[in-house]
C-alpha cells in the first residue's frame, strides 16, 4: 500500500509541469523566446584546465550552484542526492556535527582520527581539505561541485584512491552587485545569505559573502531539555582577484567558519548486554549472570557498584545499562550528560596565474586550520556512562606548482606538490569504570609528490592519455595513551597504554594512468582507461591494552578499469554519459574491533573486488520542461579477511556502498509577464545499505524511496531588484531513515543517526 501511495504521488507530482507546459501555450509572454532550444554548454575543471564536460575523459557529476540553492540545500551532504555510487553523510562516532564519511564506488573512509587519511580527496578552488572534521562544508556561494569517480593522482596535488570532490565557489563579478537571502523554514529554521561584490577597476574585482544558518534540533532529549541535530553556525568569504596584464592573475582568498551546536543527532537502537569470558586482566573479570529474566552485565561496567546501585541496581555484578533506554520513538534520546559540537575553521589561498602563448604556470599556496571541540553522551541514558570527547588542533600548508600547456597535437601538464600538516589530539573516553585518555600531540603528516599527464591526438579521431605519479610521505605520533583515573582500580588510574614516545612511518608509492579517447563524432566521446591508486598507511590512535610500541596500519591500494562514453543527441537537446568500472582493492583500511578490546582501531581488513557502473542524463522534453536523472549499480564484494577481523567475513557487504542508487528530477518552467514560474520534483533511491563494517543489523538500513518537491517564481524582467521566491518541501513522504551509525558491542551501545523527517521551506531573494 505505501508503494502504491508512493508511486501515484509521484505521477501527480511530475504531472504539474507537464500541465504547466500544456496550458502555457496560450500565456507565454511574446518577448520571451524559448531559451532552452539546446541544452546549456556545462564548463569543468576536472582535468585543471577549463575545458566542456562533454570531452571529459573521467567518470564525474557536476551540480550547479543554482541547483542547491533551489532544493535550499544546507551543505554538501545534498549532491550525493545528484550523484550515483555516491555517498556523503555525517559521522556518529565523533560528535562532531561537522565531519564527514565520503564514500565513492563503495571506498571512502568512516573515521575523523588525525591519524587515518580520506578515502575521497575534497578540494575548494583547488585547496585540499586534509581532515574529515570541517569538510561537511556549507554550501552558500558555491559556484558548481564536480564530482570525480576513481583514482585522482596525475592531475591533482594530493592523491585520492576513491575519488575527488572539487568545489567550486563564485568568483567576484564583473560589476558592482549584490545579493541577499532569507530562508525560513520547519523546526525555526532561518538561513541568512547576502554577497556583495566590488570591482574597482576592469583588473581588479572583490567579493564579500556572509551566510548564517540556524535550525533547531530534531532528535530531543526530554531531561536534558534540548534537542540534538540544531545548526548554529557563521560563515565569511572573501576573495580578490587582480589581473595587471593580460598574462598574470593573482586571486586571494579567504573562508571563515564558526559552529556552535548540541552535537549529533543520535537515537540508541540496541544496548548489547556481554560478559563474555576470557577477558583481559587489565578490566577485570566478569561476574556471573544472574537468574533468567534478571538483567545480563556490559563488559565495562559490571563492577561499579555506586553507579549501578543508583540506577535500582543491586551492585556488583548488576547491568545498569539495559534496553530501558532505547526509545519507542526515534526522535528522542534519554541521555542527560553534555552534547556539544564547536569548530574555528579558517583558510587563506593565493593563487597566481602566468598565462604564456602555448603554455602556463600556476601557484597554489595555501594555509588552513580548525580548531575543534566535541563531547557526545554516547550511552544515551541517564547516567555518565560512556562520554567520550575530544578537543584537537589542527593546521595545514599546501603548495602545488603546474606547468601545463599545447602544442602540436599535445596537451600537458606536470606537477609538484607539498603537505605540511600539524595537530595535537586530546581525547578522553571517560566511563562509569575509568578514564582513558587516548590521543596524541605533535601529530605530523608531510606529503610530497611529482605528477604528471599528456594526451596524444593521434588523429582526428584519437588521442591517448599517459600520466604518472610519484608520492612520499611521512608521518609522525606521540602518544599519550594511558588511563588517567579508575573506579575500581581495575585498570588502575596512571596506567600507561603506549609509551610516550615519538614514532614514525615513511611511504612511497607511484600510481599511473593510461586512457583511450575515440571521437567517432562531434557529439561523442569513447574512452577506455586504466588507473591506480593509493592511500598511505598510519597510526593506530585507541589502544586499550598496554603495549610497548604503538601499533600502525599499511596503506592501501586500487586498480581500477573504466569504459565511459558521453554524447549528445536530439540536436543538443539530450546529453547522456555512462561509465562500466572494475577494481580490485587491496589492504582496506576500515574500523574494526579486535579480539579483548572495547574500541574500535583502524586495521587493513582484507581484499576487495568493486564493479559496477553509472548512467546520467540531461534532457529537455519540449521548450519547457527539462529532466536529469541518474542510475548507479555496484557490486562489491570481500575476496581476502584479516584475521584481525573477526566480525568481517567474505559474505559481508561493503558499508556505504548500496548495490542501486537512482535519481530523478523533473523541472517545468513557463514565462508569464515579464515573469517565469517554476515547478521541480527530485526522487531519489538507495537499496539496501549497511552503515558499519561488521554489517550490524540494527545498522541496515531497508531501500528507501525519497521526494522532494518545491515551486518557485522569478521576476526576471523587473525593474529595479530581480525578485525569486521558491516553497518547497523536503522528504515529502515523510520517510524515516538511518544515514549513519555507530556499532559500538562491547560498551553496550549501537546508535544511528536518522535524517530528519518531512520540513518546509521557503526562501526569498533579491538581486541588486
């Protein structure tokens, strides 16, 4: 019955555009002449030269600017609603309300530790983002996100195994003008956007845009008296660009962001009740069960008689922490103890451009930090049971030198890159038994590298791609890793984990990428391409058993096979791309938890073999409606386990990585008295997906089917300001759904993260 619910108000929905089309034949403005005869021409940067989309020889989505601003997106965790084989959500397990877990073609990463690198490279005008924690970056005045599928490493300055996401922000405009926004919406949302930009010359051009953002929280914890989910958060850019002669540019920019939120919206789903046997001497042993249909222990906290004493318990050897938490609605959460998400994010960019007849140099220097501050109420009960928090610091220095250039039937580039990256972690896993605390300071990671690509044009028809790269790295860590305070005195409080001590790690790597092109005709693109990746390894950051040197993870490797083709057909109206992909991946990097630990510790798991492929599609129906859609299918499945990996096994399913992935929008557009009126539909759908490693079933979450939907008004032909408004609703059929989760046995609880129910919007700007 909900599927056929589903289904008709889909028909109804997609009808409205056709039925604005049918009756805007009578009403269209005269001085309107159609303006989508042809599809638009789509210019990337994928290949760091400007170049249209339709030539690209890589896998890749593109989503405008003007696409997130009409679905009023909030940041870009929204283009994975664009882009299939794409994941982009939040991370439950930190607490942070700004770290991301960006998975493309199933490989990605699901931890924010200093010591684990991405799996997906993010850039922002050509600035690599090194760290998870600030890249679930808001999306105001964002110019067009490109999303790359595969092995990243001959173009870019950093290299990325999974897959790059290149965002790109508007650039200052040629004349003076600006633009302000306001969106209110469900829960007391109200989002502020204004930009203003100031050309002082035909060679010098500025911009200035600030945004806010403020939204309560959905997930409510009644005791505490707030709500987790809310946003609080203040963004700055600004940028320069000075162009003294026809041949050089210097563009300087700069981004601030300030974040002041409750922290995650968790709900517990599960309290898993062990007292297995054979448990290291370090936490003690368990006592035994009780009767049936008494309360089973968890391994940590079994031996705390005031804290179980205080829940009615009968003391030692009496569980605190049972399924009386989990809560019948999925909004809500029993815990009381802090939740809090902040973060100081800043960059700095310069880039300079010398643009010579057949060739060029750019300079990319750039500076980048956060400092960040998060605690979560892990257990969500009314007892300081588990909290863990931490508080790091982290700066960065990039620079990255291209030559690149044409010339007899060649297009080159070669590169150099450079990583200086510093953090110090302070993170404490405080619990109702002890406290350990698990970071580390003079975190140090350093990344130099040589890259390179030539494309051939054999012929007319044919051109061949080579390019090769070449990566060191070093890594440096000290811990300090030692249990700074005990209840029971087991562990005992001044127990060092890890010796203190500096360790270090050196990896080296080159990476290669070999391609086809075939241009059977003006609008076709064939290609066939062949490429490697590589992620290096690190440190493992939360150790629980003293050890006497400090454990590390390798690195990790894919090689990837792909035949993609683009055209376009219907005379410009229909552009149609497609990619088929195989790879085999090697020394996965995922969180597992090993035999006698309570924490999960980054290992190399096993081997893998991903295949599958993407169909995306563009198409005007008519002079007034316009469709783009997309399909994704993966395959992917273990062909090697670690055996520290217990809870993996062949059968297991990558996380992130939904066999299906589909979307569809449809936009009608009619031109009423110097007006236009809009109405847009997206759907979009994930099959079967798991949130963790090990596959927890509390953590699967079921194929969901989502509708968005909204109506807008432009006032293009005003005098004076240019007038928009658009209405809108988001999960239209109110769908409930897991977008992330934590699995967490040991300490008892297994939490996810859901998104948030149906909400309204409604935005409203002017352009002067």
């Amino acid at each position: 019955m909900n599927g056929i619910r589903i289904t008709v108000m889909m028909l109804w929905l997609v009808s409205i555009p056709l039925m604005a089309q049918a009756v805007s034949t009578a009403s269209d403005d005269p001085e309107y002449p159609s303006t989508n005869e042809v599809l638009e021409e789509v210019i990337v940067t994928a290949q760091r030269r400007p170049e249209p989309l339709a030539s690209v020889p890589i896998a890749m989505t593109v989503v405008t600017g003007q696409t997130l601003q009409d679905i009023a997106a909030r940041d870009l965790s929204a283009i994975a609603g664009f882009a299939p084989n794409v994941s982009l959500d939040g991370i439950v397990t930190s607490g942070g309300t700004t770290a991301s877990s960006i998975h493309i073609r199933g490989i990605g990463q699901s931890d924010i530790l200093q010591t684990t690198d991405p799996g997906v490279g993010l850039f922002v005008d050509g600035v690599y983002m090194a760290r998870a924690v600030g890249s679930l970056l808001d999306v105001a005045d964002i110019e067009r996100v490109e999303v790359l599928r595969g092995p990243q490493g001959t173009l870019y300055g950093r290299n990325t195994i999974g897959g790059a996401i290149n965002v790109v922000t508007r650039p200052p405009a040629d004349d003076l003008a600006s633009t302000v926004r306001l969106t209110l919406g469900s829960d007391h949302r109200v989002d502020g956007y204004f930009r203003f930009d100031a050309p002082f010359s035909e060679r010098l051009r500025t911009k200035l845009s600030v945004a806010s953002f403020d939204q309560d929280g959905y997930v409510h914890r009644p005791t505490a008296g707030d709500a987790l989910g809310d946003r609080h958060r203040r963004v700055a850019r600004a940028q320069l660009v000075y162009e003294p002669t026809d041949a050089l540019g210097l563009t300087i920019a700069g981004d601030y962001t300030s974040v002041k939120e409750n922290g995650v919206p968790t709900t517990l789903l599960r309290v898993v009740q062990v007292c297995p046997a054979g448990q290291p001497v370090i936490i003690g042993p368990c006592d035994s069960i009780g009767p049936p249909g008494t309360p089973g222990q968890t391994y940590l906290f079994n031996n705390v008689p005031t804290v179980n004493l205080a829940a009615g318990g009968e003391g030692v050897g009496t569980s605190v922490y049972d399924q009386r938490y989990v809560p019948s609605d999925a909004m809500r959460n029993a815990g009381t103890d802090t939740e809090s998400s902040t973060l100081d994010l800043w960059g700095l960019a310069v880039t300079l451009d010398w643009r010579l007849a057949r060739s060029g140099l750019r300079s990319i220097t750039a500076w980048r930090g956060f400092d960040a501050r998060f605690i979560r109420d892990a257990d969500a009960s009314p007892f300081r049971i588990i909290l863990p928090g931490s508080s790091v610091d982290q700066r960065q220095f990039t620079q990255e030198l291209q030559w690149f250039g044409s010339g007899a039937n060649l297009e080159w580039l070669i590169g150099a890159f450079y990583l200086d990256e510093t953090a110090d972690d302070d993170s404490d896993f405080d619990t109702a038994s002890f406290t350990l605390q698990s970071g580390g300071r003079d975190i140090i990671s350093r990344s130099h590298a040589i890259f390179g690509q030539a494309t051939w044009h054999l012929a007319d028809t044919l051109a061949m791609t080579a390019g090769a790269r070449y990566t060191w790295e070093y890594k440096a860590y000290t811990p300090t890793q030692q249990f700074t305070s005990s209840v029971t005195g087991r562990p005992p409080a001044g127990l060092v984990v890890i010796p203190a001590e500096k360790n270090t790690l050196d990896d080296s790597e080159p990476t290669w990428r070999a391609a086809l092109e075939h241009t059977p005709g003006d609008d076709m693109l064939l290609y066939l391409s062949w490429s490697t990746g590589f992620k290096s390894g690190g440190f493992v950051q939360r150790n629980q058993v003293p050890m006497p040197a400090l454990p590390t993870f390798g690195p990790e490797t894919l090689e990837v096979f792909e035949l993609g083709a683009r055209t376009e057909l219907n005379e410009g109206r229909t552009r149609v791309s497609a990619a088929l992909f195989s790879g085999d991946y090697e020394g996965i990097q995922v969180r597992v938890i090993e035999p006698m630990g309570f924490a999960p510790v980054t290992a190399n798991a096993g081997d893998a073999r991903i295949r599958g492929g993407e169909v995306e599609f563009e198409t005007l129906v008519g002079d007034h409606v316009r469709l783009n859609g997309g399909l994704g299918y993966l395959d992917g499945e273990y062909t090697h386990i670690q055996a520290n990996a217990p809870d993996i096994s062949l059968a297991s399913k990558l996380p992130d990585a939904p066999e299906w992935t589909a979307n569809l929008g449809v936009i009608g557009t009619v031109w009423l008295a110097g007006a236009s009126l809009y109405a847009r539909v997206d759907w979009r759908y994930r099959s079967e997906n798991y949130n963790d490693t090990e596959n927890t079933p509390e953590l699967r979450q079921d194929a969901v089917n989502l509708l968005d939907a909204s109506v807008g008004w432009a006032c293009d032909r005003c005098s004076g300001p240019a007038w928009s408004a658009h209405f809108g609703v988001t999960n239209l059929t109110d769908e409930l759904y897991l977008v992330s989760g934590n699995m967490l046995a040991v300490q008892g609880p297994i939490a996810g993260s859901y998104a948030r129910l149906r909400e309204w919007y409604l935005a409203v700007t002017a352009e002067f």
